[in-house]
C-alpha cells in the first residue's frame, strides 16, 4: 500500500524532535509511504512579508499525490483545504487536536473517506453534528524509546519540570501557557523548569526568563536533546494551552513522560485532560493562570508517590503501539472500501 503523508507546514528545523514527525515515522516503517510538505511557503524567502493564506496550500502538490493509494493529511484543527477535494484518491483527514464546540464545515467533512480525531471527546461531538465517517486514530507510546526513571520527591528537595511544545509565534507565549508558567514559577521558589525549544524565538525565551529573575531556575535546550535521560532528571511534564488547536489532544511530550513514569500537569482545555483525570496520572488545572498552575503544583507535590506510581502503570499499559498501529490499518481499510 502507497500512502502519501502530507503536513501543510514549513519543513522544521529539527524533525527528528518534532512529535509529528515522529509519529509519521512510526507509521512508514509499519505502513510504507512518503512525507510530504504541502505549504507553498516554503519557496518564498525566509524574510519575505509575503505569506500565502491556507485555501492556496497543497495545490502544487497535486500530481505527486495523485500516485498514492490512500493521502493521509494531518492538521490541528479541522480546517477545510480546498486541494484535498481536487485528489482521486482517498483522503483519511487527521485532525491532531480534535474539535471544540465550534462547528467545522460538515459537507466538506462528509467528503473525506475518514476524519480521525485521537480522543473520545472530538469523536463524540463529530457525531452528535451528524458526522457518520468519524474514527479514532489513537496515540501511541514508543516505551522503547523510554526508561523508568523513578524521581524521590521528599518535602525539602526542589520540583523539577520538563517543559515541551515550545512557541512558534510570540502570541503562542500566552496561548500555550508559557508566561503563566513563568510569572507562577517566579512566585514559587522551589520550582526548577527546564523547557525544550525549537530553534525558533530563542532569544525572546530567554528575555522572559531574565526578565522575571528566574535564569538560575529555568534552563532552556535548544534544539535536539536526549528526552529519556532529560525525563530522568525530572519529576514530571507540563502543558498549559489555553486553545484548542494549540498543541495535539495527546500532546507527545505528556506521554513520553508516563513512558518513564512521571505524572504529568496539563489544562483542562487539552483533550488528554480528560484521561489524567480519569486515570489519576497527573493533575488537571481548570484555567491557565499563574495561581491555578501554583495550586496544581501544590496538588502534585502532596500526593506526588500516588501520580507517579499510577503514571508508571498507566502510561504504558494504555498507548500500545500495536493497538495504535491496528487502529490506523482499520482507518486505511475503511478509505479503501467503495462507498454504498
């Protein structure tokens, strides 16, 4: 089978660091397949104040993909590209943050052979609207990848965060939760951060650290880093979005850390919220601000043997590659089977 795997993004710097791309990985050495960008930015000079809007991507990428059998487009929200309608073949449209309460356009929708969204609660609204071609495309853990590094948390020693999903925007400073997180840890003295970035806004970063006093509590890495033995050194993950479509619905860096058994702090706005709550693997805060995220450490700290034991147990048992691997062969099926 010869599937297209298509992101209408600029290439990044750094794939290998980028969870998509690793994820898209894992589907190829599975599935077969090429990668490819659809955003015609891309050829434009990286200073140009030019930037061609959305409706425009992938045309140029037409004849390429008319060659596969199924194209299996990824993106955070569930935006209509009009060049996925102009394809002959299957489209299975991923939409890797889900939906929120905002209805999307449901007749192009109904177009695609499959819209997979990766958590029960994007599911469950898709098909209250009526939407009949919805399936889960579950996430997945490479636990290979992971060890379990168990962190002593005792009431004197300092907390340690690891921080990913870094901002490509200076807006996305704000919607993914970093100055909230900063103003919390300049109010919280024993917390240590150590963020993961992406080659992009580095030097604004590390203004809004020194701004906030915080250079001796905050260390940013930037560019590819070694995550298992990062997680090793920390006693959990955080993500606070305060959007949607801001980072996936099971953002990769939250299950990398269960994979090593560290619980993990998020939003409530994050789909995956439903699970840390379900399950008890970590803590749920209900509004990104610098008080909620202090109140949510304070929770972790207290009860910090109990999240990291059920993080330990529940991180691997839940995300079986194998599972996610079958849940996409199921998807591919359905794409390729005529319609009535």
């Amino acid at each position: 089978m010869n599937v297209a795997y298509v992101l209408p993004i600029l290439p990044p710097k750094h794939p290998t660091a980028e969870a998509l791309n690793q994820e898209i990985a894992q589907l190829r050495a599975y599935f077969g397949g090429s990668l490819l960008y659809a955003n015609p930015n891309a050829a434009l000079p990286r200073q140009s104040p030019l930037r061609l809007p959305r409706l425009l991507f992938g045309w140029g990428s037409l004849r390429r993909l008319q060659g596969a059998d199924v194209v299996h487009f990824f993106n955070p929200d569930p935006f209509p590209f009009p060049f996925l309608l102009a394809l002959r073949r299957p489209v299975v449209y991923a939409v890797t943050s889900g939906v929120d309460d905002r209805r999307p356009n449901l007749a192009y929708f109904r177009r695609m052979a499959v819209v997979a969204v990766p958590d029960e609660r994007s599911e469950a609204q898709l098909r209250a609207w009526g939407l009949t071609n919805v399936m889960r495309q579950p996430p997945a853990i490479a636990c290979d990848r992971f060890t379990y590094h168990p962190l002593p948390l005792p009431p004197d020693a300092p907390l340690r965060l690891l921080v990913a999903s870094a901002p490509w925007t200076l807006r996305q400073f704000a919607t993914k939760g970093f100055d909230a997180l900063l103003d919390a840890a300049a109010t919280v003295p024993d917390l240590y951060l150590t963020l993961l970035w992406r080659g992009v806004l580095g030097d604004e970063i590390r203004r809004r650290v020194a701004d906030r006093g915080l250079a001796g509590h905050v260390t940013v890495i930037d560019g590819v880093a070694d995550v298992d033995a990062l997680l090793g050194q920390a006693h959990a993950a955080a993500l606070f979005a305060t959007r949607h479509a801001q980072v996936k619905s099971y953002p990769h860096s939250l299950l990398d850390a269960l994979a090593a058994g560290k619980p993990v702090l998020t939003s409530r706005t994050i789909p995956m919220s439903d699970y840390v709550n379900e399950t008890g693997c970590g803590v749920v805060i209900e509004t990104v601000t610098p008080a909620a995220i202090a109140d949510g450490l304070a929770r972790l700290r207290a009860d910090y043997i109990r999240y990291a034991a059920t993080a330990q147990a529940a991180g691997r048992r839940d995300f079986s590659p194998a599972a996610a691997r079958d849940a996409v062969a199921a998807i591919y099926a359905a794409a390729l089977t005529p319609s009535s």
